[in-house]
C-alpha cells in the first residue's frame, strides 16, 4: 500500500496561489475576463457634436475652446465647420486643421464654409458708418487693418499637413444631420452664415436637430460681433422652429477671462497642450496694442454645454436681429415675457379699469421666432475648474 505524503498547510497553499497566477496569467483567459468586465460596463454616453467656428488662431477663445472639444471625453465631434468672422474663412481653416493636429484628432473632418456674409459688405459698412459715424469697436474681419481675405499665415510649427475635407460647409452640415436624425446638437461659435445656407437649402434638417447651442447675440439688446457680422443669418436661423435653442452672450461671456494664474493651472496640472498654453500664454510678449489675454465666451459655451450646471441663472428670451440697415443694423432685438401683472400709474391711465383682455395681445411673443435658454450668470469658479479639466485630461 502507498501513502501520498501530505504537504504542510502552508506549502498547500502556496502552490494553489501559484497555480492560480499561472491560470490567470494565460492570455485566452485574461482577454475573457476583460472583454466580460467591459460588457457589463456601463456605457459611457457622448455628446454627437458639430461645431462651426470661425477659428482664429493661435491664442484666444475661438481656438482654446476647440482644443476643449477635441480633448473632451464627453464629446463624439463629428466635424468642424469653418467660417469668416474674428479671421476670414482661409485662415481659419488653417488653425482648425491646426487644432485637430495639436489635440492628435487628425482624423475629424474640417470642412471650409462661408467666406462672406449674406448681404453685408466692407464697403457697406463704410458708407453706413459715413452716414451714422465710426464703430470704434471690434469688426472681426471688417476691421480696417484686417489681412485680404486669402491671406494666411503658419501656425507655430510650420502648416497643418492635414487637409480640409472635400465639400462645403453647408453641405456637410446637411449630411451629418440626415445621418444621424435627432441626436446632434448644433454648436455654433461665430457667424450662422453657414447654418442659414443650411436650412435654406433644406428646410427639413430643422426637426431633425438635437439642440442647437449658439455662442452670439446680446442679452441686453445691443452689438455682438457674429450676429452684427452676419444680421441676415442670424434672423434666418433664430426664426426657425428649432426643438431647443440655448444661448452663450457676449455679456456672460465677459465674466470669464483669462489669466496668467488660470493658465498657469493648465500648465501645472499637465497634459497635451501644456506646451502650447507655456509658449502662447505664459512666455508669450505681444507687440503694443495686442494682448493673449480675452473674455472666455467660447470657452464657456463649450463647459457649460458638457456641465449645464456651470450656469447658475438663464432666462427665456425671444432672439431676433435688427435688418433694416439703418443704425442699429445687426444689433440684437429682445423680447421678454412680462413678470407678473401689469400695472401702470393712474394719472396717465384715466379712469377706468385696466382692460386685461384688450393687452392680452400685447403679452404674447413675436409667432416668427422660438423662445431660447439665454445664459445670464455662471459660476466663476467652476467654470475654470472645468476649463483646467477639460485641457489637462
């Protein structure tokens, strides 16, 4: 008879873990086990995103805000469309090609859009500024000293090798919506000249939009570059029957500025554009009368459409832009639903009762436009905590 010599208790078991180590450590097994922990993962949602911008670069908001959304994990982009405003069409395409280099996202579509604006003109402007006076505020591309429309520049590291993707703008915004109906969200960051081109040239694309999320317009009623630049677009677009339309102002937007110690935060935290904020922002000397340093409006667009919450106040405006050439051209028109009941002062009243039925008419917003989520305050804080996030991730 043959006795099996027992193993201590502690040899036992360290044989078992070593047999186990030697299972685990099998490659057929360890990709089961994976491919059986990412399925039940849960599933991390993304926004579908198209973005249009007129991407001025290297330095500002236009272009900080793209590398926002090429480096965001909340975000699928689907494309970048681009269009005259703060730079022609020709040079923003070069620093959007940039930007998808500089983030290692070659493979997002950029697609040229709109050079000019519908109806308004350099020439244009000039004459209404003899008649009314001089707009001593910022033209984008109708600057006097602005470079010819085709004239374009390398950003650092020499030119983009990546191409612009065959088409127009207007076009590719068309395709990219039909595609994929009811689950992309619009964000456009300059002037709507190609989203106008858009929806005339296909109505039916409207319906079929998630959200359209517009960084223009002003809260108070006045000037704001992308709707001024391009008046015609603007009031094409706002009078479409958009499902949701949310709304950064250029006056939220000058609540957000840039800093050395914001950017110096980026540069700390790390990641892929640490080079580009250390050169462009914190070494950066500009010449006299230029500065890198500017009010955030695309910046928070791009925040606050991945973090509503950001927002800490908004109001439901009814947006139109002023076309009738005269001095106002291009300024905002605003319409807000009265708080409350009205009341007036007696003298001027007469003296009878106020009549509620024969003002109804008057309380009810203009039927050719769409209520849109205008954003009126955000929280500062947060906001650059996001900023940091999103360019450090």
């Amino acid at each position: 008879m043959r006795f099996r010599r027992r193993l201590p208790s502690s040899v036992a078991t360290l044989a078992l873990l070593a047999g186990l180590a030697s299972f685990v450590a099998t490659p057929a097994v360890a990709q089961a086990e994976q491919d059986e922990t990412e399925r039940h993962a849960p599933e991390v949602f993304k926004i579908k995103v198209l973005v249009d911008q007129d991407s001025a670069g290297p330095q500002g908001t236009n272009f900080l805000s793209l590398l926002m959304l090429l480096n965001a994990p909340q975000i699928d982009l689907l494309g970048i469309t681009t269009v005259s405003g703060d730079q022609w069409v020709e040079p923003s395409t070069v620093f959007a090609l940039h930007a998808v280099e500089l983030a290692g996202r070659p493979e997002v579509p950029v697609v040229k859009g709109a050079e000019r604006p519908l109806l308004r003109t350099a020439r244009g402007q000039a004459l209404r500024e003899a008649l009314y006076g001089s707009f001593p505020n910022w033209h984008g591309s109708f600057n006097p000293d602005s470079p010819l429309p085709g004239h374009t520049w390398a950003p650092p590291g020499g030119y983009p090798e990546t191409k612009a993707h065959p088409g127009r703008a207007a076009e590719f915004i068309i395709e990219t919506i039909r595609a994929q109906p009811g689950e992309v969200v619009l964000y456009f960051a300059g002037p709507l000249t190609n989203l106008a081109l858009a929806v005339r040239m296909d109505p039916g694309i409207v319906p079929l939009v998630k959200s359209l999320y517009i960084m223009g317009a002003s809260s108070g009623g006045g000037f704001e570059l992308n709707w001024w630049w391009d008046p015609e677009a603007a009031a094409i677009v706002m009078r479409e029957p958009w499902r949701e339309i949310v709304v950064t102002t250029g006056e939220i937007g000058f609540s957000t500025f840039s800093s050395e110690s914001l950017m110096r935060r980026v540069v700390e935290a790390g990641g892929p554009f640490t080079d580009h904020v250390r050169a462009l922002y914190l070494e950066y000397q500009p010449s006299p009368g230029l500065s890198q340093w500017s009010a955030m409006w695309d910046e928070l667009a791009v925040a606050a459409l991945i973090d509503p919450s950001i927002i800490t106040e908004t109001k439901t405006m009814w947006l139109d832009v002023d076309i009738t050439h005269g001095p106002k051209y291009g300024h905002t028109v605003v319409w807000t639903r009265p708080e409350g009941d009205l009341s007036f002062f007696l003298p001027y009243s007469g003296p009878e009762p106020m009549d509620a039925v024969k003002w109804q008419g008057h309380l009810e917003p203009p039927t050719h436009l769409q209520p849109a989520t205008v954003q009126m305050k955000v929280d500062v804080e947060r906001f650059e905590d996001k900023f940091v996030e999103l360019m450090t991730q």
